[in-house]
C-alpha cells in the first residue's frame, strides 16, 4: 500500500527500528546553504509586461542565462529571460535583471486562442528549443487537456506531446470522473541528468488514483517519463506528496499541499518541491500561509505503474523520499515557490540552487528568488542494518550509547 513518507526519524525511532531488524533513514547526501534572496513587488514591469506568475525557471550553463515562464493564461502566455548573479556568493538585491520576454505561440507563429493554455514548466533541450507544459482547465466553463509543447527558442510551438489517456479529463460531468482535477496537473517538468529522459508530473493524484491533498492525508502524483528524442511516453511512477502543512483559518477555508517542480539529481534521483499553502493560517510574523518543502526521491524499486488504470487498490510501490529543508527554517517570509532549478557553479566549485516564487498577480504577494549552495553532508555515523529481534533492542540502546560517549 502506497504510504507517506517521514519527514524526520528521532533517536528512540531508529533504535526501534535497529530492534526490528530494518534499516534506519538515511539521510540526504547533501544539506543546502541559503546564499539569500531578491524580491520583485506585485506590479513590476519588463518591456511592457507586467513580471508574475513565475512558476518554473531553467538554467543554461553555456551563458548563464535563466529561462522563467509565467502562468499568465493565452494570449498573453510568455517567458523571460534573466541573468542572476552569484559571483560574490551570495545573493541580493539588483542581482538578478530580466534581459528579455518571448511570447509562445501556435504553429506558424499565431498567438494562442484565450484561456487555451496555462503555462506552469520551462526546461531547455538538448539541441536548441525547449519543453513546457499546460496545466489546461476542468471547470463548469471549459475542458482542456493538460499537455506537453515543445518549441524553438523564439516560442513558436514545434510539436505536441501524446498525453496517456489516463490524465485526460471525461468532459462527462464536472467533476469528472477521471483525468487531471482543475489546477492540479502539470506543474512540474524535468529532464534526466543525460537528458534522454523528460519527466512530467501532476500536481495532485488523478480523479481515479485517490483523494487530493487535505490536512489528514497526502496525495499520490502520477509522473510520465517520455523519450526526448521521439516525445513518446514510457513508464510511470507514483510520488506521495504530504498532506496540507497548517490548518486554514476559518477550518473550512482553502487549503493545498502537491508536487509543484521536479528536478533530476541523476539517473534515479530528483529533487521533488512540494508547497502547501492555507488561507489564513496562524505562524510567525511574516506567515504567508505557504509552506514550502524539498524532498530527495528516488526510482529506485519504485513500480511502473503505467498499466494500471486506478491506484485505488495500492498495487504498487511509491518513490522514496527524504526531506531535505523545510523553508521555514530560513526564518523569513516565503511566498508561493514553484520553480527549482540549479543554477552556476560558484568559484570555490559549488553547485548552486534557484527557486522562483509565482505571485499569482496578487497584491498581498511578491515574487521571490532564493539561492542556495548545495554542500555535502558529513559522513553519518553507521548504524547496523540488522541485529537479533530478541537482543536487538537492548544491543542498539547500548550501540548509542557508546556512540554518544565518543
């Protein structure tokens, strides 16, 4: 049965876990540095846009230069590209300035009909072009399909991707009974460290697959993986997202926690953005109702669940996760983080992350850029992957002991 997974193993839980014979957590191969911020009011422009909505961003190492597409709906759906610069190590205001904005189009250059797209990932392909996905629409108004574009450096779209039917929204009723739920599909978009591979990711589990995010439980995401060199879609894999971080305020306001960005580490590993947000949520001053989270997944042992019509039965195995920050630990004001990517590399050898917030063109919000170093972890001290049931938990309490003594 598909299961959440922990976001934290304390001493008395791993030397249970030691006396049961199971191995114990490990933790991520790296701890992330936070270099510090730029922030962009609600209402800022750049050649005539207004800048907002950015809810996905890529890197490009050859100029290092930075793609950021913003959801702002067709005709007006668009990307910017920006610089940011890191060469002090660290992050701050005027260090990140927008260079330039294209208008993605249709075929043959016509600008997209209204409200037929909604724009939610941006990754550069090898080759020149690059890929984004559609969140498309499931309401009383109008069904549209979520998808995958791919298009040329200039915006105009190249090609269409095949979505599984699955994801498809049954414009039978509204809800519909299966497919993508509304504002909760393609959020995130990866490609494969040797980039072969394209993954794609909804935002909350299928009307079929299971319940979405709520305060008491978390929601399976469906991902495809497709074939960068013929676009075809393969197999499919099940991440768990959490359930919703804070209580709203009033209990019935709106509340959310799904997979919004995706990133791959290598061949099996990603790092997975999950962000929960709750309207009128009580916290620290400063609260934005956001709760922003990243997780290291992984594949490895995780089920093709590409022939199943439903997870409904938990039929299969979920990705693995480890937490790796929780934003909140930064002590400052985060908004609605959506786009992760990473970015230069600083001078000392250092691999850097980005993220960008998506403001929703909200006046009460900002669009946030936060940088970080990615640093390894010290060398955790090992812990025995199995000892006798009948002895283990008197021998593990022991075995801590003596570590602490050292």
């Amino acid at each position: 049965m598909a299961c959440i997974g922990k976001l934290g193993t304390s001493l008395p839980a791993i030397a249970l876990a030691v006396a049961l014979g199971a191995a114990a957590e490990a933790a991520p191969p790296f701890q992330l540095e936070f270099l510090g911020q730029e922030i962009f009011p609600t209402g800022y422009q750049f050649a005539g846009t207004v800048v907002g909505g950015l809810s996905g961003i890529d890197h490009d190492p050859a100029s290092n230069s930075y793609l950021a597409i913003s959801d702002d709906r067709s005709p007006a759906a668009r990307f910017y590209s920006l610089t940011i610069n890191l060469a002090d190590g660290a992050l701050g205001s005027g260090d990140v300035t927008f260079t330039s904005v294209t208008t993605l189009t249709q075929p043959g250059g016509t600008p997209y009909v209204a409200n037929s797209i909604d724009p939610e990932a941006i990754r550069r392909l090898p080759g020149g072009g690059i890929a984004w996905s559609s969140e498309g629409e499931v309401s009383s108004a109008r069904i549209i399909n979520p998808a995958v574009f791919i298009a040329s450096t200039t915006g105009e779209q190249t090609a269409s991707l095949t979505v599984p039917a699955p994801f498809l929204p049954q414009p039978n009723s509204i809800p519909t009974t299966s497919g993508v739920r509304n504002n909760l599909a393609f959020e995130s978009l990866t490609l494969s460290a040797d980039k072969t591979k394209m993954y794609v990711a909804t935002e909350n589990a299928l009307v079929q697959d299971g319940l979405f995010a709520t305060v008491l439980n978390g929601t399976p995401n469906r991902i495809i993986e497709y074939d960068v060199a013929t676009g075809t879609p393969g197999r499919q894999f099940v991440y768990v997202s959490e359930p919703v971080a804070l209580l709203p305020n009033p209990i019935t306001g709106f509340a959310t926690n799904g997979l919004v960005e995706m990133l791959a580490v290598d061949d099996t590993q990603f790092l997975m953005l999950e962000r929960s947000f709750s309207a009128g949520a009580a916290g620290t001053p400063g609260n934005t109702g956001n709760t922003v989270r990243l997780f290291l997944a992984s594949l490895a042992g995780a089920s093709d669940v590409s022939n199943l019509s439903s997870l409904l039965d938990g039929s299969y195995v979920p990705m693995s996760k480890e937490l790796v920050i929780d934003f909140t630990s930064l002590g400052i004001p985060i908004d609605n983080v959506e786009g992760m990517t990473f970015g230069e590399t600083l001078a000392d050898g250092t691999r850097t992350l980005i993220f960008v917030s998506d403001n929703n063109f909200n006046a009460t919000q900002f669009t946030q850029f936060l940088a970080f170093a990615v640093k390894p972890t010290a060398t955790p001290v090992p812990v025995p992957a199995a000892l006798p049931l009948f002895t283990g938990g008197v021998v593990a309490m022991a075995w801590f002991a003596r570590r602490r003594r050292r």
